[in-house]
C-alpha cells in the first residue's frame, strides 16, 4: 500500500494533525478510564499496585498530550516510532501483570493501531504493528498465564491485529484524501468568489461610468436646448434693433450721430456673431466619423472657449506644425476634449499666465499638448484625475476628463497626463493618423 502523500504546506499539515490528534486525545482517555476501571472494581488482581502505577504513568503523558494539543501543537510529533514503542511496552506490562495474553488488556493494540493510522502514515502503522506483535509475542514467554497457552487464540489476535491496521490505514487514507479534496474544492470555491466580487466591483465601476456619461450627454443636451432658445428669443430683437440703426443711419444726420449708429451696428453684429457660434457649439452633437484637420478642431475650440470669464488677462499661444496628417474622429465631440482641456487651463492659470497648444505628427498619428503655468496638481491627486465624480474644483462635476477619456479612447486615441507640479501641467492627446 503506497504511503499517503506529505501535505503540500504546513498549514495543510497542520489542518489534518488537530483533528486527527483531537480524535486520539479521546480514544486514549477512553481506554484510561476503562482501564481503570476494570483494575480497581471489575476485576482485581494482585499486581493492582502495580497496574495503577503503569496507567498512572500513561495517564502523566495523556495529560501532557492534552496540554500540547490545545496550544495547536502534537506531542512528539517528530517521533512517531517513540511513541508506538512506548505504547507497546505499555501495553505488554498490562497484560504481563494481569493475565498475560488472555487479558482483556490487550484490545489495546487494536487502540493503539488505530491511533497510530489516522496521526501517522502507512508506513509508521505498519511498523508499529511489527512492534505491537513481538509486544505480544514476548508475553508468550513472560510465564504469566492463567490457561494453558492456546496457538489458536496467538495466531488470531496476530490476525486481528493486522486486520485493523490494514482498515484503519485504509479508512485513514479515505479521511485523508476527502479532507483534500475538500479543501481543494474550498479554495477553489473562494477563488471564484474573488473573482465572483472583482467582476462585480468592475461591472460597478462600469455602470458608474455609464451612469456619468449619460449624466452629461443630458446636461449637454439641456444646455443645447437652452442656448438654442436664447439665440432664438434674442436674436430677434437684435436683428429688429440692427435694422433701425441701418435705416436711422441712411438719414441725413451729422457725421458724429453716423459715427455713433455705426459702433452700435458693429456691436450688434458682434452680439449675433457671438450667438451663432454659441448654436452651433450648442447644437445636438454629430456622431459622424469622418477626416478632419485638427487644427480646424482647435480653432473652434478656441472661439468658444474666448467668451470665458476667466480669459481675461491671459494669452493662449498655438503652435501647429504645417505636414499635419487628417484624422477620423467625431469632430464635435473631439471639440469637447479639447475645449475642456482648455477651460481646465484656464482655471488653473492665474492672470498674466500662459496657455501653449502645440499640434504636430508623431507616427503613426498626430500629437496635441495643452500646457499652462498654472498651479499644478498635487501628486496624490494625480492618479485619480480621470476618475468619475473626482474633481479638484470647489464647483466641479468631475465627469471632464473623464468624459474626455472616454471619448478618446473610443477613436482609438489616448489622452494622458504628461507632468503636473507648481510649475504648471501638460496634458497630451494622440490620435491615429486617417
């Protein structure tokens, strides 16, 4: 019979020696408690002394096997053929001082056998079955018996006795292996469980995202829906005014008065020239994918962006290198990105500050920085900067770049962030060339 296989760890070694050293612990107080029983009421004998000194010495190392085995620990662990001769001697000074071979004593080699299979391997068993036959065999020539000797009665305790380490060892091995099994089935069950928990917490984070994003699409939507009313209700009052002013402008007035209905009429110009760019920022959004020069993107960006308060007292410097490559992008959402890389720059800058956007190739596409003077980052923040719902703004949303991210990336691209610190921050998008 092949030897159970060594645990793969100790605390695999460990999780099967407790038990099985728990389940001794009981088996040896049982044949303590019987023994003594059975030498002081059921059935005394002469050598009683004697007999209550050798299970009070067995029950000195019970005690100490107890001790050890509720601080998780096996008593003489490391020497397991020790133990079994310590056993058979034991229980052959029993039996010796009792009745020899026919005392009831000596079912305690069957005890013993048992034991020694479910705290030790095959192998150990087997050898303390070799131990406990010439503990038995020995006891044929001790000249302490109450009968005749009877071969029968040898041969069948020899018998017996190697019939229970032959079950025990199999019904060890049969514990032993389930217990693995399970184990094994438990790990792999926690390992799902992990995975089971992962694959939730992403498809959380997914939901969130989706959640962010449709969150955004609606407050754009909202905002297109009202700038487009407000063009419309005062863009015809303007145009009604502008008319007017060309009309009081035909009359013979004085050059001063034409000069002055002129400056009104540019200004009105203006106003309107600024409401149309505000509808077509604000129109719903095109989901075409097509060539665009990014420059012309930029550009557009840029005219938006010049009606921002906080543009005030600050210079935007655009660099575009002149061999730009066309890209295949939605152009009204790459408008996005950029217009809020450039509103972000803008509120990080202080007045007088600088904002530099620089285009040109890097193959297989195109490269875009968006860089200011600004405050910076700080370092901790860094890494959560294109997160959902984080925002280093008092008034933020935190959904910018974020939604900037996920714009990119759908065309392929990459957006990232190149160096933030008190110096200033740089920001750089690529896409793939069309």
């Amino acid at each position: 019979m092949s030897p159970i296989p060594p645990p793969q760890s100790p605390a695999e070694r460990i999780a099967w020696e407790l038990p099985a050293e728990a389940i001794t612990i009981r088996i040896r107080w049982f044949g303590l408690c019987v023994g003594y029983l059975f030498v002081n009421f059921l059935s005394p004998s002469k050598h009683q002394l004697e007999l209550n000194g050798i299970l009070a010495l067995a029950t000195g190392y019970a005690i100490a096997d107890t001790v050890w085995s509720r601080r998780r620990r096996v008593f003489l662990s490391e020497t397991p053929l020790f133990v079994s001769l310590m056993e058979s001697i034991f229980i052959g000074l029993l039996c010796h001082f009792d009745q020899g071979i026919d005392s009831l004593f000596r079912f305690y080699y069957l005890l013993s056998l048992l034991v020694c299979a479910f705290r030790y391997t095959p192998l150990t068993t087997y050898l303390t079955l070799a131990l406990h036959a010439l503990s038995f065999s020995l006891l044929v020539f001790s000249g302490n018996q109450s009968a005749p000797i009877q071969p029968a009665s040898i041969l069948l305790m020899l018998v017996f006795m190697a019939w229970v380490t032959w079950a025990s060892t199999a019904l060890s091995m049969l514990v032993h292996t389930a217990g693995e099994q399970l184990a094994d089935l438990n790990a792999e069950l926690q390992r799902n469980q992990k995975l089971l928990e992962q694959r939730i917490a992403e498809r959380t984070t997914e939901l969130q995202q989706s959640q962010a994003m449709l969150v955004q699409q609606e407050k754009q939507a909202a905002f297109g829906l009202l700038a487009a009313g407000i063009a419309h209700e005062v863009g015809n009052p303007l145009a009604a005014i502008s008319g007017l002013v060309q009309m009081m402008n035909r009359k013979p007035l004085d050059p001063d008065m034409h000069e002055r209905l002129g400056l009104i009429d540019e200004q009105l110009r203006r106003i309107q020239r600024t409401l149309r760019e505000l509808v077509d920022f604000s129109r719903p959004a095109s989901r075409e994918v097509r060539r665009c020069d990014i420059r012309e993107v930029i550009k557009a960006a840029l005219n938006v962006a010049k009606y921002y308060k906080r543009m005030k007292g600050k210079h935007v410097d655009v660099e575009y290198a002149e061999d730009m490559p066309d890209v295949q992008i939605v152009r009204d959402q790459v408008l996005q990105v950029f217009l809020n890389l450039i509103l972000n720059a803008l509120d990080a800058t202080q007045e007088g500050g600088t904002i530099h956007i620089a285009a040109r190739p890097a193959p297989p596409g195109i490269e875009i920085t968006v860089k200011d003077d600004g405050h910076g980052v700080r370092a901790e923040d860094q890494p959560r900067l294109f997160q959902a719902y984080f925002t280093t703004k008092e008034t933020g949303t935190g959904l910018g770049l974020f939604v900037c991210r996920n714009i990119v990336e759908s065309m392929s691209g990459r957006i990232e962030l190149v160096e933030s610190s008190p110096a200033g921050t740089t920001f750089r998008v690529r896409f793939p060339a069309a």
